[in-house]
C-alpha cells in the first residue's frame, strides 16, 4: 500500500525560507563591518580573509566564546540589538590580552524558530560590536533547532581571530615588583554570572522586577542596568601599545578579580589592590545586598566595575592613563605589583 503521508522540512519544524530572508535583513549591518582585509560577500560557504603585510612574523591569535545566560535577560525583554555587542567583546577583549588586533569574527546562533527579523536585530548587535573593535563580520550561522529548542529561545556564540607581531605579544616576564596596575572601568556585569544575577532578583519567577526603575541604579531599572552591552577595550589598548611597554593585560570576566587578574602575571608576583581604590559600579552594591553575597564571593564572581586592567612600568603610569583616557576608557590607579605567590591581595 502507497503511503499517500507528505513530509517536508518546513513540516518537520525548519523553515528555510526564513533563513533566506534573515540572511538579507542582516546584510546591511554586515556591510559596515567590511575592512581591507574582506574579500568576498556573505553568503558563500566560507568567509575569506586577507592577511595584513607588514610583520617580521605575524601571529594569529584567536577567541571563542558566548553570552551566558544574559541571552536569556535579552529574551525575558524582548530586547536583541545588543546582546551581539557582548559576544564580540568577550572574544576580541580576551585576543587584545595578547596584543592582537581583531581581524574578523564569525558568529552561531541556534534558535527554536528562525523569526527573520528578531535574527536581524541580534546580527545588527554583532555588526555594532565589530565596528567597536575594527573587525569584519565575515560570516556565521543561523541554525533552527526545533524539538530542541523552544520557538522563542536562542543562543549566541562566535570567534574572533586577531593577528599580532610576534615580537609585539605582551610579555609579562619583564613584569616586576613596583610595576603599576591600571584599571579600565566596566560598563556593568558585562556577561558574567547572570545565573547569579538573575536568582539574586528572582527574574525568571518575577520578570516585573526587570522594569521597576531603581533610585540606586540612578532611576535606571534593574534589566536596562544587567542588559548593559560589554565594554569592548581594543581600541584604547592598541593606541595604548603604541605609546608604551604594556607588561600584562587582563580581561576581568566569570571568577572575577581572584580569578583573572593572576592570569597575565609571572609566578611570584601578585597584585596588591586596596578595596577603597576599586571604583564599584551601583549594580554590584545591590546585587550583593539583596542577596547577601560574601565580599569575598562578588569579587571572584564579578568584574566590580573594572572590565580590564592593564600593568606597565611605574614611570608610565601618567602617560598610560592619559592615553587610555583620550580614547574613551576612564582609566585610573588600581594597585602595585608585589612579589607574593597569593595572586591578588585585596586589603
């Protein structure tokens, strides 16, 4: 007996068409991502890239990553042209540790029903955060994921890959003891510990929450305050570079100041940070209050309001700050360098 049953892939859940119009919708944010190194248009199975001249000996340096389940804030407020800043700046603030400039990024997003327009409006988040950093949208990934996902959920992730001479990658073995450390201020939680964020203010139970304007938060309201895009540094820390001898750069996401800052020092020394100096956003005062957070828990779970620290020579500091703050970031003193195998002493 003939089965007279029809399937199709639209049936099954995906629809491509979608996807075609999606890909048009996002085009025009693409187009003002486009550098001297692009050399074709979206849509191919590949992106090209051309490779600078220039370099004794060019380093490629690269980063993935994602948002967390700050996707999930976006969603709850039905807000998506920013939540593509926070994935490029996770990716090209961790190559700009290195002294890479961002070349390129390529995103993926997975969702449960391909809705053109709201797939535009993230993409136009991600073209906004490689125009911040100078990299080229070369490419991504729309992928429809029914039965997996529900209609109205996505995730976001991409990689960068930034290119550096290899005698210009920061070196941090002529760090030393009485070297400066150089905060460069956070624009908020950035993408770090929103499960945290959103058991502390109960979210998911009591999405209200999100739209009640705060006086500590400058009648500002607590989602407008957590959706805040990611500071992306790459701009001022290469002009930083060409004025003077960086020795470590730290990007301060999940684990905090405890976690991140050690990263970029030699074994032996550590950083010498005292808490008065450390200039706390309004949201982590909050956070920790309404969910009685130890000190000591908020600083190895959130930046606190200092996105990147930067350390150089002591002679350098005036001219480091000078340089960060000509190119948008209020950069200022946070501590000293000091010989200890603690990592970072708060006092």
């Amino acid at each position: 007996m003939k089965n007279s049953r029809s399937e199709s892939y639209a049936a099954a859940g995906v629809d491509i068409t979608a996807g075609y119009k999606a890909v048009e919708l996002m085009k025009a944010h693409i187009a003002r991502t486009r550098n001297e190194g692009c050399l074709d248009d979206v849509g191919g199975f590949g992106g090209c890239f051309g490779l600078p001249v220039g370099m004794e000996e060019p380093v490629l340096v690269s980063g993935t990553d994602g948002c967390g389940t700050k996707v999930k804030l976006a969603q709850l407020m039905d807000k998506h042209d920013t939540i593509g800043i926070d994935a490029v700046a996770m990716c090209v603030n961790d190559i700009i540790c290195c002294g890479a400039k961002p070349l390129f990024f390529l995103d993926y997003i997975a969702c449960g029903k391909n809705v053109p327009e709201k797939i535009a409006s993230i993409v136009s988040g991600v073209a906004e955060g490689c125009v911040q950093s100078g990299a080229a949208l070369i490419g991504g990934e729309t992928a429809e994921h029914p039965g997996l996902m529900p209609v109205d959920d996505y995730d976001l992730a991409g990689f960068a890959v930034g290119i550096v001479d290899k005698k210009k990658i920061i070196d941090n073995n002529t760090m030393k003891a009485g070297d400066v450390i150089i905060a460069l201020p956070s624009t908020g939680i950035h993408s770090n510990g929103f499960s945290l964020c959103r058991k502390v203010f109960n979210i998911d139970k009591n999405p209200p929450e999100l739209y009640t304007a705060r006086e500590e938060l400058g009648g500002r309201t607590v989602g407008e305050t957590l959706l805040t895009p990611t500071r992306i540094y790459v701009k001022s820390v290469l002009a930083l570079l060409e004025k003077v001898a960086v020795k470590g750069i730290s990007h301060i996401t999940g684990g905090g100041f405890y976690e991140n800052i050690p990263r970029s020092f030699p074994s032996g020394l550590g950083a010498k940070i005292k808490k008065a100096d450390v200039k706390v956003l309004p949201i982590f005062d909050l956070i920790a209050k309404t969910g009685n957070i130890p000190e000591r828990d908020m600083y190895n779970t959130f930046n606190m309001g200092v996105g990147m620290i930067v350390v150089v020579d002591k002679a350098d500091a005036d001219t480091a700050i000078e340089t960060l703050r000509a190119n948008g970031d209020d950069a200022y003193l946070l501590g000293e360098v000091i010989e200890s195998d603690e990592g970072v002493i708060l006092c």
